[in-house]
C-alpha cells in the first residue's frame, strides 16, 4: 500500500495507549492535511491489527470520556420556561437606555434599548448589589472609630485621629473573619479604604486570564404595555399568553425573550433585537433565497407543531431578518394568536391576517394546518412579490381565498420560477386541508431538501470538529458550569451564536427542532466512539433531563466553540443566577431557576461543587473559578484528540475496504487488472493522499 505523504513537520503523532472495539465505517468526509508520521503510524497499525482502535494518551491534566462516570442531569422540567427572568417592581428604563423608538401607541411601544454600562454584570458588580451588605459593614466597622472609617471611605471626612497601619489591618481581619462566617459581599468603593482591593477573596483564584471586553454592549428590543389603558381583557390575556408560549419554545427559528418586568400598571418583556427588517424590507427575492427562507419558517412551524402549538399569523410582516448581512437568517415572531391545541380537536376561532388566512379558518373550523396554508402564501410572495389572493375589499379576498383562485401570471413565474417550486406551492395551497401536507412533510420537499444539502456541502470539517472537541469537554463541567454556560447561550444573540446554529442543523437529522439520541449517535459516528462515550457525552448535553437536546442546551455544550468567554458574559450569567441580587448565588437562587420540585440534595450538592470557602453560597470569585486559565489548553488538546480520532477512523475504514476489495480481486477468476489506488482528498491547497 503506498502513501502519498503530505508533510507538516509541526504535527507529530500522539503516543497510543489501550484499544477499544473497532467502530463502523466513517461518513464524514476529510478535508485537512495531515501528517506523514502520523498517517503512517495509523497505516501501520491498520495493517498489523485492523480489528482494533487506539486511544491518544493524554495529559495529566485532562479528562478522558471512557474514564468517566455518566452523570445524572437537572430533571428540571422548568430550567428551560425559568430561562426567561420575571422580575417585579423594578422599572427597566433604569437597567436600559432607550436608543431608538421601533413603534408607539397610546397602550404601549416597542423601543431597541441597550443595557447601561453600569448595569452589565448586574449582581457581580459590587456597586449592584442589594443594601443589605452595606448595613453589614456599616456594623462591622462601627467598632473602629465608631463609624470614622466608614465615614472617610464614603462621604472623605477625616477620622478623629490617623487610621495608622495597624488599625486597618485589624479592620481587614475583622472583615475577613465576618465574611468568613456569612458569606457577605463588600462593595469595592468602601474596601479599598480597608486594603487591597480583592484582598478578601485572596487565594480563590487569579481571574487575570479572563478576557475583558470594554466594549461589550447588550442590545435588545423592549415591548411595553400600559395595563391601566387596557379596557379589553382579551388583549391583556393575548400579550400573557404570547410570554407564555415563548417561555415554552426554543428553535433557531424562533424569536428569543429574555426577561419580563411588572412595573407600575406596566408589563414590559425583552426579546432579542431582530435588525434585519422583515421579508418586506427585502423584496424580490430569488429562488434560491425563497428556499432557504422557506425552509426556515417550515422548520419553525413544525417544531411548534410537534409540541401541538399553532401560530395562527404566519406572515410577511411576522419573518424578520436577525441582522443586517445578507445571509441572514430569519425568525419567526409575534405569538399573540398562538395557542396550544389537541390533536384531533378542531379550533373555531376566527384569529389571523385575512391575505394569509386559510380557507377553513373562514369557515371556522380548522387544525395546525392552517399555518401550512399561510407558509404557502408568503413562499407565492417571495418567488413573485405578488399576493396569491388579492382585491380592492376584504370580501373579494376571502372569495378569492374560498375559490382557492390563484394564478401563475407575470414574467418571473414564466423565466425565472422552477417548476420544482411551483409544485411545493400548490401542495401547500390545497384546498382541503387533509390533502395539504403538514409542515414536516413538507420539509422534504425536494426542491428544499436540495438547498439544504448544498449548505451544508459548504460547511467545513474543521468546524464540526471544533463542535465535537466542546461537547466533550462539557461532558466534564461541574453542573454549575452548564448552568452558567446555559444562560450565556440563551442570552447570546445571533451574531455570537454564528455557525453554531448550522451545527445544530447537521445533529438535528430529522429536522424535529431537537436532537435525539439516535440522531446525536448517528451524528457522530464518524469518530469512533464507544457506547459508553457516546451516552456521556449525550447525557451531559441533556441538560434538564428530557431525553432530548434542545437548541439552547446545544448552544450550551459548544458555545465554546468560539473561543474563550469574555468576563462580561460570565458575569450577566451570574448576575441571572442570582435572582435576589445579593452579590452570592444561594440555594434559594438556584431554586428560582430549576423549579420549586428539585431536590434540596441536588442544590446543595451544586453549590457544594464551587463553594471554596464553605460559606453555603458561590461569591462571584468562586464562580469566576469555573473558567480557569487552563481551559483553552485542555480544549485545544481536546480538538486535536478529536481530530485524530476522525481521521484514523476514516483511514481504517479505508483500510478494511481497500483489504476487501483485494480479497474480491484474488477471488476473481479473471484477473489481468489491478484495483484503482484509494484517494483521500484531505485539503484543497495540500492535494490528496494516495494509498
């Protein structure tokens, strides 16, 4: 077998150490140089013992999956809906500032607002944190000079004599020992007329390798309701119910809320900003563009589908864009009308826009296939920037509608339309419902199954190895880590999630907005994992238990992906974990987040993790331990482990093909030919290997 080398004299082969049972036949495909000495090893090894895969010995430092045990996950079934915050009596203008007014009205409006430099961080902040620690100090230090020092560190009047060296550092002590036995932050203002600031805390760990961004901003939109104007109940009840739907759902294509605020006959929830228009801002559209935005909004609608949710207002002015670039992509939003249904139990309200509304929905009795008639709808509009059904009265509309009388007229349906897609307009526009495809079936329409496998021609290998390194890091996180990483997700906004969101598309193989087990095994089944491995690592991307992975918790196990996490985020994630604002994440805290039914064992058993100074509570100090210097080498470490993984895996499938079809070529009566040389196209730049 001969070797076509490609030299890397950087690479060099890992030491190997132990065997584990040779695994199935790789499907993913290699796209990067690798190393002669190390193809070698790895041929060798395929020659002498085909039947057998090594491990990498690693370093002392890191974890190996087959060394650890599975872990049992939260099972909370209300981590996900506690995401969002609730948060009352607390006016959000003055946690935001206003930066532009998106619409007004006499009930209410919708403003993008950004979060006030000194908020971010919230709680990790000393100067955020609740009163309580300030009457705290305010008796400690009434026993030195009866509230001088106080005084000179707040307000800078003199003490009545010299606060001299020794007198501090009593103070210092004094303050050590109390925090010691409660736990109690100290604002950084008043300790840095104690000692050196941060001295309390010496000896939980250095955060100088956390990288800072002084530039950070958090943008989103808020929506505010004036209640005390409300003389509709039904409106009240609609905005309530559409925070509620929200609270339930997680999809890439789904917009995202973040907290709610009851203030003042006020209601107030923020979402993440969408900056991108809606469809209209962007009209005409090509066909390979009506793909892609199709397929998204099916995609989201069978996710709501499938947990027997109905939006009942799928529009052109309900898709928005998240951000300006031109491939981005879209979210669905307004959950006003939605509402969850029983399968088989037909629904009678006449809610919706009369130009997307189906035809059975007139009549008054329709399913979840109403929001497939509108998908149709908005994809006629985006292949030909013309309303399928339209007229001078809302009456000749819904005879138009009532007809199913629509048609293909004007040049770009004649020149530019395929009639691949004119055939998934016309099955979504069915007439009778039960001949209508549902949204998942739709889903694989060729036309869309086509744009879909070319995007993910384009995605690289090294990324999806990048993804696969994280998740098995995660799999060892302490569970406040996940947590932590958790909120950082769901808080990330569209633009920091990047490619990640594709990645999750490449696990979610059913396209079901989740990914199950044996989509996660099949995903994966290119490295070379054992049982054992796969089940921990599926398990530690499980977050709340359900037996699925949702969007967020993906996000969670690979938001790493990135690279380091900036301070700013770490301390917003602690800032929401701890819901009463007093500067520690307490049991009470984590209660908030993963509901009043988890076991008391479990929290204390999570704060136990992290709690260095056994106060009974995590300081923010303590938190900013979870991010150790260290990491970014183990999870380099880890994708160069993953990186071996998949190729030597390839390479012995290779192997056992390449022996196979030798064996059938002996056996071949003919002869007189000799099998083709396999070709592995490991890079663009550094040519193939031949073998």
């Amino acid at each position: 077998m001969a070797i076509v080398p490609v030299v890397d004299k950087e690479d060099r082969p890992p030491p190997l150490l132990g065997t584990i049972p040779s695994a199935s036949l790789s499907n993913v495909p290699m796209k990067r140089a690798l190393s002669s000495p190390l193809l070698s090893a790895i041929m060798e090894e395929a020659q002498s013992s085909p039947t057998t895969e090594p491990f990498i010995k690693r370093s002392s430092s890191s974890i190996s999956l087959s060394m650890l045990p599975i872990q049992r996950s939260f099972s909370s079934t209300a981590l996900h809906q506690n995401m969002i915050q609730s948060i009352k009596n607390r006016d959000p203008f003055r946690t935001y500032e206003v930066l532009e007014v998106l619409g007004a009205g006499s009930m209410g409006s919708v403003s993008k607002v950004r979060k006030r430099r000194l908020n971010i961080g919230g709680s990790a902040r000393p100067h955020n944190v609740a009163r309580p620690c300030f009457e705290i100090l305010r008796s400690l230090l009434s026993d030195c000079r009866k509230g001088a020092i106080f005084r000179s560190c707040c307000d800078g009047s003199s003490p009545g004599r010299s606060f001299n060296d020794t007198t501090r550092s009593s103070a210092v002590n004094s303050a050590r020992s109390l925090a010691e036995k409660t736990g109690s932050p100290i604002s950084s203002t008043l300790w840095s007329g104690l000692g050196r600031r941060g001295d309390l805390l010496d000896g939980l760990g250095d955060s100088a390798h956390i990288r800072r961004d002084e530039n950070y901003d958090i943008v989103l939109a808020l929506k505010s309701i004036r209640l005390n104007r409300m003389e509709d109940e039904a409106f009240i009840l609609e905005l309530k119910n559409e925070i509620d739907i929200l609270r339930t759902l997680d999809h890439p294509n789904v917009v995202k809320p973040i907290e709610v605020f009851e203030y003042r006959q006020h209601l107030y929830f923020t979402m993440e900003a969408l900056d991108g228009g809606d469809l209209y801002t962007r009209d005409p559209y090509t066909e390979g563009e009506a793909a892609k935005i199709v397929n998204s909004i099916l995609s989201a609608i069978a996710y709501l589908h499938s947990n027997n949710m109905i939006h009942r207002d799928v529009k052109y002015e309900n898709v928005m864009f998240v951000s300006k670039r031109p491939d981005a992509d879209v979210k669905l939003i307004d959950f006003g009308l939605s509402k969850k249904y029983i399968p088989n139990d037909p629904l009678t309200e006449g809610v919706g826009t009369i130009y997307t509304m189906s035809p059975e929905v007139i009549q008054g009795s329709y399913t979840e296939k109403a929001d497939v008639w509108s998908v149709g709808v908005v994809l006629f509009m985006l292949l030909s920037s013309q309303m399928p059904f339209h007229g001078k009265k809302r009456k000749h509309v819904m005879n138009k509608i009532m007809a199913c009388d629509y048609q293909y007229v004007g040049t770009r349906w004649q020149n530019k339309v395929s009639m691949q897609a004119r055939k998934l307009v016309d099955e979504l526009l069915q007439k009778d419902p039960d001949e209508r495809p549902t949204a998942e079936e739709a889903l694989c329409c060729k036309w869309l199954t086509n744009t879909s496998r070319n995007d993910s021609e384009n995605d690289n290998i090294e990324v999806m190895d990048n993804v696969q390194a994280t998740i098995e890091s995660f799999a060892a996180y302490s569970k406040l880590k996940k947590l932590a990483l958790m909120v950082i997700a769901h808080r990330s906004t569209s633009e920091e999630i990047g490619f990640l969101r594709r990645a999750f598309q490449k696990y979610d193989l059913e396209k079901k907005g989740v990914i199950s087990k044996s989509e996660f095994k099949e995903s994966l089944c290119g490295y070379g994992y054992s049982d054992h491995e796969l089940e921990l690592m599926f398990q530690g991307c499980d977050i709340d238990g359900t037996g699925l992975i949702r969007y967020t918790e993906f996000l969670a196990s690979t938001i790493e992906a990135h690279g380091a996490i900036n301070e700013e985020k770490i301390a917003e994630a602690f800032d929401r974990l701890d819901a009463d604002d007093s500067g520690f994440i307490s049991p009470n805290d984590l209660r908030e987040i993963l509901g009043s039914d988890f076991p008391t064992t479990d929290i204390d058993a999570i704060i136990d993790e992290v709690d260095i100074t056994r106060s009974g509570k995590v300081s923010y100090n303590e938190f900013l331990c979870l991010f150790d210097e260290h990491q970014e080498e183990r999870r380099a470490e880890a994708l160069r482990f993953v990186r071996y993984r998949r190729i030597r895996h390839s390479v012995l499938s290779l192997s056992s093909m390449d022996l196979a079809s030798k064996d059938d070529h002996h056996t071949n009566t003919t002869g007189g030919s000799h099998s083709s040389p396999v070709t592995i196209d490991f890079s663009e730049n550094d040519g193939p290997i031949n073998f």
